[in-house]
C-alpha cells in the first residue's frame, strides 16, 4: 500500500485521524470479522460477504492502479 501512496491503516493512525478531525474519546476495540459466508450466524454471514465483496473490489483497484501510475522503489 505505501507504494501506492496510502500508509497502512495501523489502528494507531486511524485514531490520530479521527482526533484530527475533531472526535473525542476515540477508543480502540478489537473484534473478529469474517471473510466470506462460512459463519452460521444470519448476521456475522452478512457481514462475511459484504467484508468479501469489500476486498475483492479493492484488489481490483489497487491491481488497476500499477497500470495507470508510476511507482518508485
């Protein structure tokens, strides 16, 4: 990601830019998340599938981009 110009989202940074941006009280939780529709549960399934759908698009875009820009090492 940093070579395309986007730092990683570290849960560190996404905390300093919430405070940037003027929330207060930012706390950082962790939770699971699944990846795909394996979960029995209705609700973790919808999320399963959304997170999937979610990362298939932006592996696409992020492929698309090394086409369309530059990058230096």
């Amino acid at each position: 990601m940093e070579r395309l110009g986007r730092p990683n989202a570290t849960p560190q940074l996404l905390r300093e830019r919430l405070e940037d941006a003027g929330f207060v009280g930012v706390e950082i939780t962790s939770a699971k998340q699944p990846f795909g529709p394996w979960p029995k549960d209705s609700q973790r399934k919808r999320v399963g599938v959304l997170v999937l759908l979610m990362v298939e698009t932006a592996c696409e875009a992020y492929a698309m981009a090394r086409h369309f820009f530059t990058f230096r090492d």
